[in-house]
C-alpha cells in the first residue's frame, strides 16, 4: 500500500534509502551505488526537511506488517513534478513497487496540475536508465555536474554528472 509519509517514518525511511543504495546491502539490489559512491545518500534530517516542505512529499510503500519497504519523494516546481529517491528494498527489487511508484507519481502530477514529471540520474547508471525509457522517461540531453566534496550527496569513487529525464503525461 502507498500512502503519504510522515515525520514518525524518517528514521526508518533513512535506513532503507541507505540500505538500497550505499553499502553491502545494497549490493542484493540492481539500484546500488556503493561502487560508483561512498558514505551515505541522505540523512534523517533531510528526509524531514523533505517531508515537511510546501509542495514536497515522500510517500512510501508499506508491507502487511506496517514495514515501509520503498518510497519516492515527489516535489512540485511550476508545472513540474520532480521525482527522486525513489527506492525499493533490495531483497525485494523486480516485484513491480518501482512500477506502482511512477505510476502514483503520474496521479500525483496529473492532481498538481503537472504535465510533466522529471528526474536527474547519474549517467553511468545505464540499467536504471534503461528502466525509466522502459517506462516512458526520455533523456532531455541536459547533463548537471554532480555536486563534488559534499558530504550530503555521497562521496565520489569515480567522476559522476547528473543527466535529466522528462515524461509527459
């Protein structure tokens, strides 16, 4: 079940992000960065501020025993919704949550009186990239530098640039 997340969930929100994208464990996952980045993704501070911020939400995915085991945080900009963080438990990756998540997204947007929904991703992530133009995401052929001694985003192993993906709907 998706539902809106809460101040109460960020602690636990914070160790799945991690757990999925930095680290061991999230080597069980396709999603990991853990070769491309080190230290962590985010903190709970953050998520909070996420949480809390006019326009922004993280919804999150809760199993049959109340455990969140995904999310994705969605933001409105004018007529744009940003998506990111969006995050499945390793263990329990290629179940169709992602799936569920972008298309919640597509109903969030289209309720905010978005038309498109956009993203950055780090262009050496080509299976993740290859998942979103599965599902409709396109490359806007605009690349972002990747914020370099910034302890907030990772620390990087090998050089890193963000490039944005767009959806109509």
């Amino acid at each position: 079940m998706i539902v809106k997340a809460g101040l109460e969930d960020a602690a636990e929100l914070n160790r799945l992000v991690n757990s999925a994208y930095r680290g061991e464990s999230s080597k069980k996952g396709w999603t990991t960065e853990a070769d491309l980045l080190g230290g962590i993704r985010i903190d709970e501070e953050r998520l909070k501020q996420i949480i809390e911020k006019p326009g922004a939400m993280i919804l999150k995915y809760i199993d049959g025993q109340g455990k969140i085991i995904g999310c994705v945080q969605l933001e409105k900009h004018d007529k744009k919704l940003y998506l990111g963080l969006l995050t499945v438990s390793p263990e329990l990756q290629n179940r169709g949550i992602g799936k569920q998540f972008l298309k919640r997204a597509e109903v969030e947007a289209k309720q905010a009186n978005c038309s498109i929904i956009y993203m950055s991703v780090i262009t050496r992530r080509k299976e993740l990239i290859a998942w979103y133009e599965k599902h409709g995401y396109r490359n806007t052929g605009v690349k972002k530098p990747f914020p370099k001694d910034d302890p907030r985003f990772g620390l990087q192993k090998v050089e890193l640039e963000f490039m944005l993906f767009e959806k109509v709907i």
